[in-house]
C-alpha cells in the first residue's frame, strides 16, 4: 500500500488539488480531471488550463465549483504532438496556481524519435510526512482480464470529521515508470475582486486607430446569438479597458464584441487580452530520455485508442448542457410586430421584404450603400438615424449582411418602432431579424468586430459502465471506474469490472480534509 | 537624513508599481444598468395630474429577473399605470417595461417608503397592475391607484379652463393567494362587513380605545393593522 498525503499549502496560502485519473495520454483520448479548491473559494468557477512546452495554452476548461470541488473532462485534441503538458488549476483572482506535468502521445507518430522528454527539475510543493489512513480489504495482487472485482475501503472513524467534502475514487491504468509530479506556483491574479470567481471574464481594451490611445466613452457591445438572443454592454473609462463576465452560461458559446461611438461615431479598435504564457512563472526544466518500458507500454496506449475509436467506444457520456436561464423577453423589449416572411410569396432580397411586408420601414440599396429607416411610432415620423439591426441577435453595422437575404432564408422580423432604451443605450427603434441558417462565418470581423467562441462552464458528465464481459467486441478502458463525488463512509464497498487491457493498474482514493491538506492513497493490482 | 528617508521612499515605490499595474480591481458596476423601456412622451395637458408624484424622487426597482436597482428616480404614472425613471446618464424619462418590473419602492415627501408589486388582478377591472401594498399578511390589503380622464365643466374659479380633468378612483382590494382579489371600501362598514360578529364587537371596543375614527386611507389602513394583530378571522 503507498500511501501519500499532500499538504495543500504553499507557502502558508492552501493551494488547489488536481487529479487526474492517469498521466500519460494519446492524443484524442478525453482526461477526467477532480480539482479540490482552497476553503476559501466557496463557489463560482475554477478553469484547468493545458499547456504546452512552450507555455502556450492548448485548451481551458471552465468547471463548476461545488462543495469546494469540482470535476470534469478535457478531451485532447488529435493534433496535439507528442510531449510533456502542465495542467494547470486556479480560479480568476487566485494566488496559487497548482500544476501537474503530464505527457501526452500523438496517436498518429507516437513517442518522438529522439525520445526526449523533459521534466521540471524542482518541484516547489511541499510532500507532507506519510501517515496510513485507510485499509483496504478483499483486494487481490492479480485479476484476470474482464473479471469482477470487489474490494473494500475502510475510512478511519476519526477522518471522517476531519474530512471535507466527497471523496474522489477512481480505477485506472498505473504507469510506475512514469511518475507525474504536482507542484504549487504563485500566481498574481489579474483581477483582486471575489466576484471575478462568479464567471468567465473576457476583458480587452478599446483604442483610438489612429493614435492607440485608450479609448474613452465607447460602448462595447457583447451579443451571444440565439433565438431569444443576450446582449450586454460596457462603457469604457479613461483607461479604454472592458469587462464582460458571462454567468449561467453552459457548453461551448459564440459571442460577437462590437465597439462604437455612440456620440461622436469616431472609428474604434477593440482587442481582447492575451492569453497568459504559463513559461515564465515556471520552474527550470530538465531533459531526460523516455524509457523503454514506458515506450512499450505508450505504443500498446495507442494502438488500444485506435482501436477504441473503429468500435466508437465512448468512456463518458456527457450530459446535456444546461439550459441557461434566459430572459422571458428579449432586450429590445416585447416587439410591437412579427412577421414571418415565409408565409408570403417568395421575395428575393430585404428591400423587397422591406416593401411588400414591413410596413413603417424603408430599406433601400441604392447602389451598394443600402439605407435603412424606421418610422417612429409615437412622434408618426421617420427616425433620423439607423434603428437597431438585429441578426440572430448580433448588431449588423454594415448593411450589405443583410440586403441580400430572401424571404426564404428569414424564418422571422420582429420589429419595435419606438425609441427604446436599455440601460444607457439608446436605438431609434429595432428590427431584429432570425435567420436560422445565417452563417455568422460570414459575418467579418474588423477593428470593431470580433468573433470568438468559448467553452462556459463544462456540462456534467457520467461515467460509462463496463461493457457486458461476454461481448465480442474488445474491452479497451485504460479507466475501469471513475466516481469523482463519493460521500465519505467509513466502509465504502468498489466494484469494477476488469477490461482486455493487461497490465498495471491502481485504485485511487483521494480527498481533502479541514484544514486545506490534501491526500490521496493508492492499491496496484496487475491484469494478466 | 532627509535624502536616505525619500530615496527608501522611492525604493518601495518603484517596487509597488508593477504589481499595482499588474492586478485590476474589477469594476463595481460591470454589470451595466439594464432597465428596458421606450422614451416617454407626455400627454396633452388637462386639468390635474396624470402623475401620483409630481416630482421624480428617490425609489428602487426589483426586476423580474432578480436584479434589484436602487437609487434612481422614479415617478408612477396613475393615469397610465406606467412606471417612469429619469436616467441621468442619457438624461431622458424612460417608461419601464411593465413586463420586467417586479416591485418597485417610492419614497415620498416625508420619507416614508410606499411599496408597489406588479400583480395580475382579475374580476374587476382585470390585467396586469401595479397595486401599493398597505398592509401584507395572509390577507393583504392592496390599492390601485388609478386616475380617470373625464369631463368637466370647463369654467373654474380661474375662468376657462381644459374640459378634461384627472380625477382619483383609486380601488382598493384584498387579497389572498387562495382565493384572489375582492374590492373593498376604504370605510368602517366595509371592514366591519368582513367580519365574525363577535369581531366586529372587539373591533368596535378597540377602535374606541384607539380613539381611531376610520375617515380615511390612512385610518382605514390602522383599523386593518389591528384586526391582523388582534388575529380576528377576515371573510371574504
């Protein structure tokens, strides 16, 4: 039995715990992550962020904090090449960040020819001394390949006060020639404020063009397009900077960022902050050589994901995400008037739509520089500026997006013909019009406009259970069981299911106690 | 010594300034201001008032989806049951989407808070209101404060005026999640009428001991405090 506790603090401040059910992966593989967050971060959201050797971030994942834990998936990319990664785990206004190396395989090359890894030379977390916690009974040194196993785990009476939270277990493949090391960094949080942990935070800054200084009074605008779309907007200060946070929203997400002056129509240049290089709060790193057993057991890795793949053998199936909680009308209020061109003759282009169903609303293309006006409802006479143009939800600045789409691709308009205000945004009306099958690819972004799409917070997923043992297709699982909230017991009963994959393997149990400490204890077993 | 105490000055300063410029306080009010609505224009002008404040004062909004703005100036528009904020910023009056306002709070002359929830009334008069809650418990009394545009004569004290006034007929109701809205009379017979007889008799003494003689809203709404305190059962 090893048994290893981690003491969670680095230097004095609790730190973040990251498990992950292995340490060596293939390239298209998906890695279950369990974070454990320090006391103090009571909820919110926490982001595991891959990064590469370079230091540059491959993918980030932001997970639901609850009970001071969260869990999750990151699935790797199949392009990514073969070398060593760190994953990394902190919140938005933490100042610890803890980070665990890990090698990834590309499933096309496999381990790179010259063999080279490299690995931190100096880990700066601090192992705490090795005390036994629990005992585990009715665990047997050898299983045969698709046998049934059971075994108990006894949890220490006293632990179980001590103990806060549920407790992670998982069932995997142990790779003893490959020892993947965790270590705590400092961090210097970009934002100090709590309520930064609330939601992603996408912030940039709004400059002049033409002198790059910070751009004051502009408003940006952040659209998520959608049926009932979501809109929010920022007004920027002396320093040009931004701030958006996006709450209860879940999966991945396309948004769309507009700058404009509102008052003077001066040209804007937004950007968004950069990503942060994770190399230069990094310890120094040594080279080594790839051993051959790991070699032998990486390429059997690969062959065995390969394989999985042809028979689409899914080892989680990740839930549907959550509907955010939307808003029961939209923000340019409860339209006055809907129209669904689709149930007129068929019209060619919007100025003909404009014509023959918009009633109060004159769209003209004169020339390539289409004009749009509406009438006001309550003064019975025509805006002097633009209304509002919606499409799927996102502001359109250049009319010629939109002058040429028919009545057939329009699914509906719905249109407010009085001078709406939502906040401190005023719009001489509003058509919004519905375009299912618009392809916001289409849409080009500028020094104004920019696109992106972004992971929310990650739905929840759950654990396949084993195959029925007398299939005839081969039972590929490198994780035979994965329970990352298990309510702590002090007799917890694990049953898994061996798979075709021979080898070693080890049963993890890990948790974190009252005060900040981390622990985990591990079983090895071998499948022959 | 003086030059050894502003170069140490210096020294931490200068140490300071990266990490200042390297943390952002994130701003109080990223979340910017989201009251929906469309300018208000006003009506043509009659006799009386449209407005049951005739200034903007002070008052907070809860809005349906749970965001609650205080701090703002507010104004209730009787006549049109609508709710009008001035926004500072843009420097317009802007009537509030009744459809995402919850409640709002006014504050008037003497500083007493009136507090007002949007509510579905049905029977009479039926849509969608804002009714100034005077007293909440399991029955819980309710005005609608609602003006008439009607006809008057058309010379005053002051000669020839509008022929169109403003008028009060405010509606008062009980209410009860169970079994909804029933209007009621501002007076003594009216309450009394919703009472067990034996109620009515301890009513009657409390009210005298009270000296509480129920001429008006404001009486008839601590002659209603004291049936909920003295627990007496309300039928209606």
């Amino acid at each position: 039995m090893l048994l290893v506790t981690l003491y969670g603090k680095a230097q004095g401040k609790e730190c973040f715990g990251l498990f992950t059910d292995r340490d060596l992966y293939t390239s298209g593989e998906t890695m279950l992550l369990k974070a454990f967050a320090p006391s103090a971060v009571q909820g919110g959201i926490l982001t595991v962020d891959l990064f590469n050797a370079k230091g540059e971030m491959i993918a980030s994942v932001p997970l639901q904090i609850s009970d001071n834990q969260a869990d999750g998936f990151l699935s790797l990319n199949d392009t990514l090449s073969s070398g060593s990664y760190l994953l990394r785990v902190l919140t938005q206004t933490s100042v610890t960040q803890t980070v665990k190396e890990l090698y990834i395989l590309n499933r096309f090359t496999g381990v790179t020819e010259s063999g080279i890894s490299f690995r931190p030379a100096a880990a700066i977390s601090t192992p705490d001394s090795i005390q036994p916690l629990f005992t585990v009974s009715g665990a047997e040194k050898n299983y045969k390949r698709r046998e049934k196993a059971h075994l108990t785990i006894h949890f220490p009476a006293d632990w179980m006060a001590l103990t806060e939270g549920p407790l992670c277990l998982y069932v995997a493949q142990a790779i003893p020639e490959y020892n993947a090391q965790t270590f705590v960094l400092n961090h210097k949080p970009k934002f100090s404020s709590n309520a930064g942990n609330e939601g992603i935070i996408i912030s940039g800054i709004a400059t002049d063009p033409a002198t790059s200084t910070p751009f004051k009074n502009g408003v940006i605008t952040l659209s998520v397009p959608d049926s009932l779309p979501r809109f929010n907007y920022y007004t920027t200060g002396e320093n040009g900077r931004f701030y958006f946070q996006l709450k209860d929203y879940h999966g991945r997400i396309s948004l769309v960022l507009n700058g404009n002056d509102p008052t003077n129509y001066r040209p804007m240049k937004i950007s968004l902050d950069k990503q942060e290089n994770l190399l230069s709060s990094l310890p120094p790193f040594k080279t080594g050589i790839f051993p051959p057993e790991l070699r032998k057991v990486a390429a059997k890795n690969v062959e065995a994901l390969n394989f999985s793949k042809i028979f689409k053998q899914q080892q989680i199936s990740v839930l549907p995400a959550k509907i955010s909680k939307t808003d029961a009308y939209p923000f340019y209020g409860v339209p006055e008037r809907v129209i669904y061109p689709k149930l007129f003759v068929d019209l060619s282009n919007f100025e003909e739509i404009s014509r023959e169903l918009l009633q109060g609303i004159k769209f003209r293309d004169n020339n390539h520089h289409p004009t749009f006006q509406i009438l006001n409802a309550q003064r019975n006479s025509f805006f002097t500026e633009q209304p509002l143009v919606l499409l799927n939800g996102v502001p359109v600045r250049n009319l010629n997006d939109i002058k040429d789409l028919g009545s057939r691709e329009i699914d509906r308009i719905e249109i407010s013909q009085y001078e709406r205000y939502f906040g401190n945004l005023r719009f001489s009306g509003v058509v919004a019009i519905y375009a299912p099958k618009f392809d916001f690819e289409g849409l080009k972004e500028s020094d104004d406009l920019i696109k992106l799409s972004l992971d929310a917070v990650q739905p929840r997923a759950v654990f396949n259970p084993a195959p029925n043992d007398q299939a005839k297709e081969p039972d590929l699982r490198q994780v035979l069981l994965w329970q990352p909230i298990l309510k702590p017991e002090t007799t917890i009963g694990v049953d898994f299911q061996t798979s075709d994959i021979i080898g070693k393997f080890r049963v993890v149990i890990s948790g974190k106690r009252r005060d900040g400490r981390l622990f985990f204890e591990e079983q090895s077993f071998e499948v022959n | 010594m003086r030059c050894k105490i502003w170069l140490v000055f210096t020294l931490f300063g200068l140490m300071a300034s990266p990490r200042l410029a390297a943390q952002e306080v994130l701003p109080g009010e990223w979340n910017a201001q989201k009251i929906k609505g469309i300018r208000f224009l006003p009506d043509a002008t009659y006799q009386g008032n449209p407005f049951l404040n005739d200034q903007f004062t002070s008052g907070e909004i809860n809005l349906a989806d749970g965001t609650k703005i205080s701090g703002i100036q507010l104004k209730y528009n009787n006549y049109r049951d609508e709710l009008i904020y001035y926004n500072n910023a843009v420097s317009t009056q802007i009537e509030v989407d009744k459809i995402s306002v919850k409640s709002f709070v006014l504050t008037d002359d003497k500083g007493d808070k009136h507090f007002y929830r949007k509510q579905t009334v049905t029977g009479y008069l039926p849509g969608e209101r804002y009714l100034e809650v005077l007293s909440e418990g399991e029955v819980t009394l309710l005005v609608h404060r609602k003006v008439l545009l009607l006809t008057c004569p058309v010379y005053g004290e002051v000669g020839k005026e509008k022929s169109m006034s403003y008028q009060e007929a405010f509606n008062y109701y009980l209410y009860n999640v169970k079994k909804g809205f029933e209007l009621i009379k501002p007076a003594k017979n009216s309450l009394f009428s919703k009472l067990d007889p034996s109620d009515q008799l301890l009513l009657r003494k409390i009210l005298r001991k009270n000296d509480l003689k129920i001429t008006d809203e404001e009486h008839f709404v601590k002659a209603w405090n004291l049936v909920l305190s003295n627990k007496m059962a309300i039928h209606f």
